[in-house]
C-alpha cells in the first residue's frame, strides 16, 4: 500500500509544477478549498506552474476569468496550456486557408480563429460553402443540435478528405457528484469508428500537451524534466501522460480516483503515481502566512 | 477473381432461402426492381424463405404492411425474423417484471410489450419511477433527444445493474445513394464505452439470429444446415454470420458491396461467400410466367 | 449485496444442468472436492446435464477419459460440448475437401478430421501442398514452435484467403495458484490483428456453443430454455452467455471470480447471474445417501 | 487524384528534412538504389536531417555502422532517433535503479543500460531475483524463446507494478517482397490486453519521436516547424505522427504504400501527405555533380 504524502513537502522538492485543473483545482462544486493558499505559497517561494487541462471549450483568458470570478486571482491566462491551443498551433502550421467547421459553442471556436481561416458552426455548412471546408474540429459538447449535426458530419466527412481534430480527448466529465456528461472526446471516438478515418487527437496523455508547456517554460529559461512534477486526480490521463514525458508525478484524491480506490486501481492499470496526496491544497499553517 | 453467377441457378439447389432485407429486397429508393419475381419464383417452386434482419424499428406486422404498400404482397410477418424479436425473447425468458426503458420510437417498443412489463421512453423515467426501471433497450435512432436522453441514458446505467438489450448492431444505415445515418448500434457503442458495462447485441453476425429462423422451420419440418442458403449485400453482417452459423452464403451487389469492390474486399476481410450475384432478382423469362 | 444460496436448492427448480467444466467440476488441482455428489444427486433425481467447454485441446471422449481418472466416473462423452465440436461442424458443413492446417498438439487435430479432408500441423505446410491448404485451425497452444510457426501462420494468412478458426476464445488459462499460461484465443487475436482479416471464433460467450447443447437435448425431449440453468466461474464468458441466450445463470465462487470479487465485478460489467452459489457441490448429506 | 512531384524540388523548400529508414532509406534489398545522391545533395546544400526509426533494435551507432557497410557512409550515428533512446531516456529519469528485464538480442539492451541499472534477459530473472526487477521492456522480436518467456512475462507483470515499455510500436515488419514477421509491437499488444494493464510505448505516430529530433536541432539553432519536412512510406506512422506534430509531410511510394494504392488509402485513412513522391532520390543529375 503505497503512503499517502504531504503536499507541500513534495513541491518543495521540485521547480516547476504542473497541474490538472479539474478534480485538483476545482470541481463541479467550484474551487477546492484551501486550494488559494496553494498558488500563495508557490508564489512566495518562486516556484512557477502550469495548468495543463484537457479543456477546449473556452480560451486561456476566459478560463483565467473565470478562475478570478471564483475568487482565485494567482492564476493568469499564460499560466494555462490547453489542449485548444494545440489545436489553434495545427490549424496555424497545417491549414493555411478556407473554412474551419466545428462542433461547440460560438465561444470555444473565436480564440482558434487565425489569420486565413474562418470558423463555422456544422449547422452553417452548405452546398454553398462545403467545396471551402479545409478541416474540421470537435470542440465541446454544447452549441449544437446532436441528431442534426452528428448526422452532418458523419456525412461531411464520408464525402471530404481533411484533416479532422479532436480538441478534447475525455469521453466523458463531471457534472455533480452523481452524473457525469458525455463529452465531445466519445462522440469524436463513436464518429471517428463510423466514418472509418483517423481523427487527430489533442489532450493528455499525448505528450504534445507536455511538450508545449515544457517549451513555453525553455523559452525563457533552461529546465530539466527533473525539476517539474506533474499533479492530476485521473490515472489514465495525468499520471500515465506525465510518466511517459518522464516527469515525476502526484496523485490526488480530490478527484476522479477516490481514496478508497487509489491502490486497487494503481494496480489494476499498471499506471504508478511517483507520490499520492489527499490533495494539492498547501495548508495556510504550512507556510506561516 | 470470383465468377459472378445466375441467382435462380443457385437458390434451385436449396430448399429454404434466408435473405436480409437493406440492399437485397429493398433499397432508400424502394423495391429492387423485378424482385417480386423472385418471391413469385420461390412460391412457385413451393421453397421456403425467411427475411432475417437487424431492423428492431418496426414489429413483423409492421415491416410486412411496408412491403405490401410497396407491391410485395407475398411476404407476410410470419416470414421476418428480427432482431427485435430476439430482444423480445430475451424479455420474456429473463425480464419478469418492472419497467423496460428504451431509446426510439413509441411504435418501436410496442411490439417488445410483454404481460409483466411496461416500456417507457427514456424521457419519461425519474425519481418516482427508475426503481422499477428493470432493463434497458436500443431500440431504434429516432423518436428522442438524443442529448438530452443519451446523457441521461449514461446516468441511469451508471446508477442501475440491469440488462442493457441493443436491438440492432448496425452502427450505420444508408439514407439516400450518398448520405448515412448514425443508427443506434453505434451510439449503444459509444455509451457501453463510458459505462464500461457489458450490454447484449441481437442481430446478424450474431448465431442467435440465425437460430431464430432455422427453429422456426423445425417447428413444422426437418431440416439441415446444407438446405438453406443465406442472401445478402454485407460481407461483415450477412455473410460472416450466415458463415458461421454453417449455411451456404450468395453475396449480392444491389446493396452495401459495389460490383468493382466485391474481390477487394473479399481478400482483404477474409470473408468469402459461396457466391457472388448481381442481386436476388429471378427473371420472370426464367421461369416461362 | 446479492445473496449466496445453496446449490441444491437451486438445481431442484430446473430440468437440466449446464456445467462450465474449469473453476466447477475442475480446478489446476484437479476435480472440484465434493462435486461427484453433485453427478450422483443429478442421476439419482434424473436431471440431465451437459458440460459446456471451451476446451478445443482434447475430443469429447478424452475429456471424459480424463474425469474418468480423477474419479469421476458418471461423465460421459455424450454430455460433454466443447468448442472443437462447433469446429468439426463447421468443417463438415463448409470445407469439403483440402488441407486444413493447425496449430495445437497432434491429438487435437484427430477429431476434427471428416471424410474428405487431411489435417496437417503448419510445420509440416511448404510448397508443395500449400495450394491445397482450404481452411486454417487455431486449436491449442501446445504442439508448435511459437516463433516459427506464428510467423508462417501470419504469412500463410496474408497470402491465401480461407476461413480461419479459433477453436478456443479464451486469451489466458489459469496454470496454478499463481500463473496463466497465453491461451491459442490470445494468440490468434494478435495474428487476427496483424492480417487483418476476420476470423470465425467459437466458444462462450457466444451463442452457438449453448444452441449445440439445447439441440442435442431437443433431438429426444422437447425443452423450454427456462427448463434450463447454466453454471459457470466466469461472468464474460458462462454468465454472458448463458443470460443471452435466454438462461438462468449460476455464478459459482470455486474458480475464476473470488467470494470477496463476486459484487463488484457484477456491478462494474453489469453481467449479471440469476443466482451465487459458492461451489457447484451438493453435500451429500444433503440428499440421504 | 493527388499529383507525383519530384523530391528534389520538395526538400529545396525545408531547412531540415526527417527521413524514416525503411522503405524510404533502406528496404529488405539493401539500400533504395541512388539514395546516397539524396545525402549528397543534403551536404552540398548544407542542409540538415534526421533519421526518426521506430528500430529498438540496435543503437544509433550500430545503425549508423550498418548504414555505413552497405555503402551510405554519410549518414552518422548523431543523426539516427529511434524508439530504443526514447526508453533510454525513460529509465534515466524514471528508473533510478534495480533490474529492468527484456525481450530481445543481448545488443539491443546494451545501450539502454545507465549507471544504476542492470538490464536482464526475461530469461534470466527467476526467484533470486525478481525482487529486484524495476521495469520491463519489449526490444526486439528475436533473442529469446517466445513461448516460454512469453508465458514469463504474463505472470511477472501479473504479480508486479512496474513500468513496462514498448520501445517498438510496429505490429509487423516486411522481411522480403512476400513476407512480414510478428514485431515485438505486436506481441507486447498482445500481453497488454491479457494482463489489462497499461504499457508505455515510444514511436512514431506519437509525438515524442519527434520531439525529440526537434529538441536535438534546438540545442544549437533555432528553428520553426514550418522548415521541417517529414519524409515517410507509411501513412499510419510516419504521416500521421508528422501531420499531428505540425510538420509538413511526404509520402514516398518506395515502400509499404504502394504506387497504386496511394489515393485509395489516403481517403480511406483520411491521413493526408502534404506531397507524394516515387522516392527519396534525389537523381544525379539534378544536382550538377
């Protein structure tokens, strides 16, 4: 059985630190409390961090804002790599020119817009514009008729050959403490088998989530892997993506893997946690605050 | 390459005929043209048939009254073998009593009603009813929201262990010579994914379906396996499991399969008829009417 | 939680008996202690039974043979259905004539032999008789040099198209206390993956396997499958497949799901038994002798 | 119907060209005939590439030397990426010490060895000393007896959580016109899905392959995505990894795509190559030597 470690003692062993946002940071329920005093300590001692979410709903500024609302004002928009700025870094190397349609809400698809591109709701596209679609995305589960446009893009696709992104891999998220919502990571995977292409996928585990944020940190200033801890609640996504970029990694209890369950799962998937902590909450008492 | 052969020759040296329904007897553009024939033919001839299909919309009274309307009086309901029947078998052997919730239409789950059960549509399940909620089924793609009652769907099962019945394997179904739909053994498989539970499929390849028809005939005759012949338009479906299930098996290219597509597929799913025709019609000049 | 119940009394309630052969009549360390009560009871109430196996290794009579030398002399080989037995049919009804090539041991090669065809180890294809190789075997995982004859399988697959059997669906079997051994099943889903064609696979969960045994029962008697109950270690392979093929189920605790496992594993699959028993064993006080 | 273009007009448009070594470099005949011009050519025009392999097999230095035997001596051990250094980088920062037992030659494990670390043959670890053992890794096909080490790894990763790595991902590789042999990737799938858990693989189409070289160019330049270019035969690896990682692409019909099946597999796939080339070559005579 492995120990469940101090928080705080751990971080102090490393530089950098990069965290998963739901389940570590907030839940459906809103903030984790305590989780403030967190981002106060890592800012008295220096250390930096990074958010490093599966979410391609909103862009970095709206997700700081909305962390500020909730009354977590440490976090700022550079400090969150999403995995829709994967999506927006493909769109600007790989798809110079044309319409991008999309599944999501208005929102989830302004901040991917770039220079030649213009993005389209699935419901907008037509016999008059179809010929100008050049890629197309999975952005969020909201913003759309399900039945209308699951059916249009299975059909878009069948006809069209372009590169089709999945901004977020999750099959399905947290809504309260008793349900869950299907994402738009399952629908992607139940088109994706329709239609019989390969999707590209952004979001841990894929390393391209750590990569970016490693590089944004290698821009202004030299690190090594083993300076950076990586701390989620999710085996699978998390711990097993954080691993393989050959970071250290923590696993709270706070989240999707509940304490009671912690070891029988680490087991069960081969998936090992460097450390296990209740949770990323620093106690204010900790730091003499 | 595999010759492509006269169907009348072929449905002469067996005694019963099983045919699938989609690309075979009917196409979205109606009848195949001349098919009528071949069920003059059959009776003429005093052979037997069976339509075996992954169709759980409709009960046999129902998809027979489609035929009729059509101009094919001669297949009445006691021909058809679904997969909606197996469902219904499956209630009446192992689902006493309770409440069946199911996804599709309200004519859908009519047929499946037996003495001790109730069906309600998803949207009518809630917290004064899903204690008696005692299976689940899939039933057909329309008749509901499918975010709203998918996401519920995934809920319940999360919540509830009971029986999950889809009623129909197909992932997708043509629509018109260039569009699909999304059918509901698709979106069965993309909830089976985010539940991680195990749910039962009807439907061809499955034996079961296969069953169903040859111990029909027992009822009323002897019979062996090398007597019957299976028809269809799909290698994986039609094909595959009249196969395995031991029978004879005529590939046909009215349907699913195109006739400059037939070898290639064949070599490359390893899945091979018996014969290949161009599809299930005998002329009325074969058979001097 | 599900409630354990005795054996006895439940067997009372049904005509015939459905017995999973390892994990209820036998175990790594031979015969299940107590379960030759259980065959006296059954002859003494005259209940018929049937063991129902995954095991394509041996024929019906040298299963027998070995219950015979652990004692248990009331099995014989009419009561026994195994996975190979769905093999020989299928290659009497399908494959007339050729070469069938397997891997497995020579003695599980004997009994699939029919008139017309020759069997011959895929060590011993080359050359000169690979044209006339109609159909592949998988049959054990014993008899064969993995490396050499795995690959020559994959290449023999790649080049010719024939139906492929998997005679044995399971991926591992238990060894000892401790240890697996990769089962044929496991093998052949690794060869199925790298040709890419579509194998035809028999054994439980599947339904063929459970049709053989309800027709074998109805050549003498007539039989309702609720007449019927299938006891089993297994809930993906016994449980599953006894439930859709319309059955009541036993999961028994003797073997593959342990007592403390038992709900949780029914929870997260949702496979569930009609009842729980702790081993297949009628005590013999239980029934006066 | 994409259009052939000439390969020496492509790669003048990139600073850096990533080349995969077989079917674009190298086949089973040898070298691809002329492909030292290409190197030639790179070195006149002071042009830098990588060669990005998923071969675990030997080290750098030894591919280099292999290289170098055939005739290609331009090509230096500093230039080879493969699947085998992402796991040395693995265990360097993830496995401090212990045992890491293998499957593979004696060579392939040399070179992952690092100060703390003992690598063992899967053969060789037994009761003395599998305490010790701290992570397991697939690295080649051969070197070992796959039946009985096989079996040995299923039952050591059953009783032990340790990390386990893939350090080849291919499922097959060709061995000449006609056949192919199992890979290691294949068979780590394989023992993957027996014992349920989750393995680390390294190797195109995952990203880190490629982060890698990029990160080796960064060390002494700077350099966008956009003067990369990946050169591949394989649509599933080479153009997809490439694709994803934000690269542009070539797909060169000199090896597993081939000629005729190019436009076919692209929309089957909906992996789209920003060129297709014949080859790699760069003729002679285009170059003025």
């Amino acid at each position: 059985m492995k120990r469940i470690e101090n928080f705080k003692s751990i971080i102090d062993k490393y530089e950098i630190i990069f965290f998963d946002a739901f389940g570590v940071i907030k839940t459906y329920q809103g903030l984790v409390p305590g989780i403030e005093n967190t981002f106060a300590y890592l800012a008295a001692q220096k250390k930096e961090y990074y958010i490093v979410t599966n979410d391609a709903s909103r862009s970095p500024v709206q997700l700081a804002e909305s962390y500020h609302k909730q009354g977590l004002t440490a976090v700022t928009a550079d400090r969150i790599v999403s995995s829709g700025m994967l999506t927006k870094e493909y769109l600007d190397l790989k798809v110079p020119d044309g319409i991008v349609a999309y599944l999501g809400t208005p929102e989830s698809s302004h901040y991917i817009e770039t220079s030649g591109l213009n993005t389209l709701p699935m419901s907008r596209i037509n016999s008059s514009n179809i010929d100008k679609v050049s890629a197309m995305i999975f952005l969020d589960d909201e913003g759309f008729d399900w039945c209308d446009d699951l059916n249009k893009t299975v059909n878009l696709l069948r006809k069209k050959t372009i590169p089709v992104i999945v901004a977020n891999t999750d099959h399905a998220y947290p809504l309260s403490v008793n349900d869950v919502s299907i994402a738009i990571g399952g629908i992607a995977a139940m088109i994706e088998n329709i239609v019989g292409k390969k999707f590209i996928r952004f979001g841990k585990p894929d390393s391209q989530m750590f990569m970016f944020a490693y590089d944004l940190i290698r821009e202004y200033r030299p690190i090594s892997k083993k300076e950076i801890v990586m701390v989620g609640d999710t085996l699978q996504t998390d711990i097993l993506g954080g691993n393989k970029f050959g970071l250290d990694t923590v696993l709270v209890l706070s989240g999707n893997t509940l304490p009671g369950d912690a070891d029988t799962r680490i087991t069960a998937t081969g998936i090992m946690p460097t450390y296990i902590c209740e949770n990323a909450v620093v106690q204010s008492g900790e730091f003499g605050f």
